[in-house]
C-alpha cells in the first residue's frame, strides 16, 4: 500500500509566506499560488512597428492566463493588462545589449497614461522578432532597479512580436514568465516549458511546466512512495521516490490542451538532485536531449520496469486496459472482432468523425470482447474502459 504524505519543500518560512503574499514591487517576488496582476507593455521603434493590431495581443494574453490555469492545476490566476502601444524614438538596434536602458525608455514613455504601482509583474512586448530568430533584442527575464509611481521595478521580462523560426512567439512568453516564478532553464527537452517545450506545436501549444516544477511552486503535492511495487494509473497523482536533495519524481504526461504536442505519452521519470544535475531518466534508456516516445514507461518501449539506483528497482504495475487490443486486425470480410480487454469493462467503436458506431460484448470469459461490425471499410477507434475508469485506446482497420 502507499503511504500518503503531506510534503513541505525545504525552504524558510518567509518564503512559503511568501507564496501567498508578495512583496512590494514589480517582479520582485511573484506569488505561485494565488493570483498575479501583469502588466503587458507593448514597445515599438523609429524602424520596426507592430503588424499585429492591439486585439492580437488582447487574445494572446488571454490564452496566457488559460495556460498558467491548466498547468498549475487551477493554483495560479494571472491578470493580464495589455497597455498601449509606447513608441520610442530610437532603433530597436540601440537596445541590442541594453535591456536596462530599454525598460527605462519604454517606462518614461508609458508612464503618463500607466499606474505602475497596480502591477506585481512586466512583460515588455517588443515589435519584431527577437534576437534568437534574427532580430536585435535578445528573449530573457532581467533584473533591473527602477522606481516609478512609487514602487521598484525589480525584473522584466522582454518577449517579442514575433519568432521568425515559428508562427507564434507565444511559447516564448509562457517561459520568461516561467522565470518569473523561479524558475532556472531545465534540461528535460520537449516535456517541459523551461527548454525546448515552450516550442512544441510551433511556439503555440508550450509543454506544461514538469512535474518537479511543479512540485516546487506547491502546485502538486506528489505521494512519497517506498514500496517496490506501483499500480500506476494514468492520473494526475504524482509520485516522489527518496528524500533528501536527491530523489525522482514520477509523473502522467498525455497529449491533452497545451501538452497536446509532447513527444509522446507515460509515465516520465525525473532524476533530481537539488545541488547537482537534474534530467529526464528516460524509459529507453536513450536521451537525444530533446526527448521522443521512448523516454516515458511504459512508452514505445514498453517499459515495466525502471532502476533507479542499486537496490532500488521498481515494478510499475499499469492496469490492462492501456494495452488492449484487437484481433483480427485488420479484419478481412466479413466476421468478430476480439478485445482483450479486462472482465466487467466497456468497449466502443467510433468512426473517425467520432462517432459511436457499435459497442462489443462481454464474452464472459478471460474478459474477452466481441464485435460484428456492421460498418463500411475504413479505420476505427476503439475505447476500452475497466471498471475503475481506466482507459485505452487503439485502432482497427474493416476491409470489405
């Protein structure tokens, strides 16, 4: 059985206080939990304008805080304002290696018609591409110190128009702001917004934020785990194996909402050590630095079994309806279709416009399922679900 533990990350008092309560000033401290006024500064050039109108941005912003809502689980709210637009008189290449005098002119524009002081955090909107993709200002969070309508602006974050390289910079703002909230860059590749997830679906649907983020911002709270047996269930449970600076983090990733580009779905392992090296521990055994199907378990590689340390091997237990299949696939003519599926579960067929076009039988025997179509050739979706809620899914093919 597993043992369920409340656990309270190592770290003073003052600063789980404040979590909930900020403190004074813009960026210095940006609650995780609760919820955050953001101000969107839009700043364009004497050489490079805004193509996108003001609404553009109005929409993005709203899709920013739909994404902080979905990955800290309903935790974090974010109030965006976007104001607007503040044009300087200057190129944008004045500011190639000078975001602090950048966030001085944008401010000393801004401030006429902005109250800084209602804000806890800015995001600085340049017009154009950034640095990274061919433009003249670098994509990063900076720490400045300057003192406006009354409070200390203490980081931005500077985040561009556009990425040239993708059709939506969007993925770039989710990450600065992932800064924002504490965060150093992570090398876990494609599943995490702080490397390379923030790109997946072209900068448009960023991977959420890993489950070790996660935990560390007080978004989950994982279930210690000590016995060497696991009933994993494709859930939002989260599982933490060792104490200690150094332990694993065990966590469900499934190609849903802004995950919906991961590079493939499991159980994804993460070796952490809070003074050294953090990475994915892939269930392949085989880390490109980007990540494919192969690093979650049971994955591509159908993993069971994971060794995280000498004497320390898990048996990862999935329930049998994940791997469920169908037989004979593809069915020639006429005849049953066969499911694997476990005693007392529930199997539907659905085009693929997703619609139900038949329901299979229980057999009443070694849970086995039968199904004679009565549909035209083409592809099928089945959905087997047990009894306790656990789904899986698959493909048949019908040729008549």
């Amino acid at each position: 059985m597993f043992r369920l533990l409340l656990l309270i990350p190592s770290i003073s008092l003052s600063v789980e206080i404040e979590r909930f309560f900020p403190k004074k000033g813009i960026g210095e401290f940006v609650p995780s939990i609760g919820t955050v006024n953001l101000l969107i500064l839009p700043v364009q050039f004497s050489n490079v304008k805004f193509q996108q109108p003001p609404s553009y941005f109005d929409q993005l912003a709203e899709r920013f805080k739909a994404y902080y809502l979905e990955t800290s689980n309903g935790s974090l709210t974010i109030i965006p304002t976007v104001a607007t637009y503040a044009t300087l008189s200057t190129s944008s290449s004045n500011y190639a290696s000078n975001p602090t005098q950048l966030t001085i002119d944008a401010v000393n524009v801004a401030n006429p018609y902005i109250n800084f002081s209602s804000y806890n955090a800015l995001m600085l909107l340049h017009a154009g591409a950034n640095n990274q993709s061919g433009g003249h200002i670098l994509s990063q969070f900076w720490s400045v110190n300057i003192v406006v309508d009354g409070t200390t602006i203490y980081n931005v974050m500077i985040v561009p128009e556009k990425d040239n390289y993708r059709s939506s910079s969007f993925g770039i703002w989710c990450h600065e702001f992932g800064h924002q909230l504490g965060h150093d860059d992570l090398p876990f590749g494609y599943w995490s917004l702080m490397d390379v997830g923030c790109y997946n679906g072209s900068g448009e649907y960023p991977a959420h934020l890993d489950g070790y983020s996660k935990y560390r911002l007080g978004w989950i709270t994982p279930e210690q785990v000590e016995n060497l047996t696991l009933l994993l269930k494709p859930t939002s449970t989260v599982y933490k194996f060792g104490t200690g600076a150094e332990f694993f983090i065990l966590e469900y990733r499934k190609k849903k909402g802004f995950d919906s580009f991961l590079p493939g779905e499991g159980f994804l392992a993460y070796h952490i050590n809070e003074v050294g090296a953090k990475a994915v521990y892939p269930a392949d055994n085989e880390w490109d630095g980007l990540g494919d199907s192969g690093d979650p378990f049971p994955g591509s590689s159908g993993r069971r079994e994971v060794t995280f340390a000498p004497g320390f091997t898990f048996n990862l237990i999935f329930p049998a309806v994940l791997s469920v299949k169908a037989y004979p696939n593809p069915l020639m003519g006429d005849g049953f279709i066969f499911f694997d599926a476990p005693p007392k579960s529930r199997v539907r067929i659905y085009n693929v416009a997703g619609e139900l076009v038949g329901e299979a039988k229980d057999k009443g025997y070694i849970g086995r399922f039968s199904w004679r179509p009565n549909v035209a050739s083409g592809v099928y979706i089945f959905v087997a679900e047990d009894a306790d809620g656990s789904r899986g899914y698959g493909k048949l093919a019908i040729i008549k």
